[in-house]
C-alpha cells in the first residue's frame, strides 16, 4: 500500500506522518513537502502501474493548493482515495468534499484518522449492504448493472441499453417510438421496427423478472419509465452531491452509447462548476 502525505510545513507533516504510520504500519509512506515533487512521485507510480492508495493533503500549500494537487492526483490515480488536513473549522469544508472523502483538522491523530476510515467504510455499506436487495447501477464508463455486487446478464444487449436510456431519462416516461429511434437512430420506425422495440421491451421485463425486480419497470399505455426510488445509481449520487460518486465521475458517462453524449456533457460541467465554487472557497479562506 502507498500512502502520500503532503504538507509544506515540515513539523506538521513529520507529525502526520508519525500517526499515519500508527493506523498503517506495513504502508509505504511518502513524505512531501513540495506539490510537485508530490505529484512527480504519483507520476512515476503510475508509470510502474502502482497505485496509489490514500492522499493525505494540507490545504494551504505554497504556490498552490490542496484542492489543486487532489484534482492532478485523481488523473493519475483515478481510485485514490483523498483526505484534506486543515487548521479551518467545519463549516469551510463543504465544497472540499466535492474532491475528498474527508477531512482531519490539525494536528491530526491517529484516532481521527481512524475515525474518517470507519466512517468511510460505514458509508459504503449503507449504500451497498442495507439496499443491496436494489439494482446497483454503473453509469461512469460503461454502463453496468449489478445485484448484490454480481453483474446481471442480459439475453439482448439492445435490452440492457434500454435500460441505460431508462437510467437516463431519470423516471420520465418514454414511448415505444422514442426508444425505437434512440436505439435504432439509423433505422425508420415502421411496423417491423415496432415489433423488434416491443420484443426488447419484453426481454428486459423477462430478464427483470427472474431477478425478481420487474417493479423497477413502470409501464402504462404505449409508454415505459424506471421508479428511479427502486435502484442505486452512481449518476443520480453524482447529482446529489454524494463524495463517493464525485469521486468516482472522471468525465465518463456511459460510453458504449452514444446518445448519451449531451448528459456526459452536461455532467463535465456540473463536475466543472464544483470545482470552481471549491477554487473560490479557497480564495476566500
């Protein structure tokens, strides 16, 4: 395990090293004084396709900033996991959330570091463990559906891609003709194009079925929509602001579709628009 420490205080981060070195004995600690020799040494990791495994950052760094180095840190490491370590109090944090699973404030001790664990390990099972009986859904990257961490297979794939542009319309109703022309964007809704959506449609609820959650399907009169309250979705946590699913969005949205490509947008942006109320936080401390 690689853990990196950065703080440009050489007294704080000899101390945060010490008790990082408490909570992870066996752990390759890295001691960083400068943001860029912090980020050379993750460069070089990456390079021997080592990962690494936690980032603990001050935030005030000179030349620089935390939340900076987080953002060069997670290109390198897309799964690293960050903390910021800071003397400023609660209510100046939230918009560090956007990029870390937490914060510490100094000094930092091995009970609180510990405790930011616990909590993260408490948080994944809320939403893995308690609702694990739900549909996990894998929107960043390729589209992926799960149940009880086990991927689900489907008989077509135009049905698992139409369940993606369910996932998509977040709960709005579509008609068959609007699924048809989204899946099908080459071909010309007519009868038999009709009949081919109507089957895909069937071989969802089927598939559904047997995992006994065909309820996520709302289906009325010519139109078909998710109950969006019956799945766990990495897109709608992104929205609400959840730290793991910020975490986890690094300009991917389903990529295997591409109809898709306006709500990528659209999410690049969002992630855009949090870091710079983060930048301006920052400024303003």
């Amino acid at each position: 395990m690689y853990i990196l420490a950065l703080d440009d205080e050489r007294y704080a981060l000899e101390s945060l090293a010490c008790e990082l070195k408490i909570v992870f004995p066996e752990a390759n600690i890295k001691e960083e004084t400068k943001a860029s020799s912090a980020i050379a040494w993750a460069k070089e990791l990456a390079e021997e396709n080592i990962d690494l495994t936690y980032a603990f950052l001050d935030i005030q760094i000179r030349g620089t900033n935390g939340i900076d180095v987080a953002r060069q840190l997670k290109q390198l490491h897309p799964g690293v996991i960050l903390f910021f370590c800071t003397a400023h109090s609660e209510y100046a944090i939230d918009a560090f959330g956007l990029y870390a699973k937490g914060y510490l404030l100094k000094p930092v001790q091995a009970q609180d570091i510990e405790r930011v664990l616990n909590e993260m390990v408490e948080g994944w099972r809320k939403n893995t463990g308690a609702d694990s009986h739900r549909l996990r859904i894998q929107t960043f990257g390729n589209f992926a559906v799960f149940v009880k961490d086990v991927p689900v297979s489907f008989e077509r794939e135009k049905a698992k891609e139409l369940l993606a542009y369910l996932v998509d319309r977040h709960g709005s109703p579509v008609t068959t003709e609007q699924i048809a022309i989204t899946l099908w964007e080459n071909e010309v809704y007519d009868r038999k194009l009709k009949n081919k959506t109507t089957t895909t449609i069937s071989s969802l609820r089927s598939t559904l079925r047997e995992l006994g959650m065909e309820d996520v399907l709302v289906k009325t009169w010519n139109h078909l929509a998710l109950d969006i309250s019956k799945v766990q979705c990495d897109a709608y946590d992104f929205e609400k602001g959840d730290m793991y699913a910020v975490n986890s969005f690094r300009g991917e949205y389903m990529v295997n579709y591409s109809w898709a490509e306006l709500t990528t947008g659209h999410y690049t942006m969002l992630d855009e628009r949090r870091g710079q109320a983060s930048r301006l936080t920052e400024l303003h401390l």
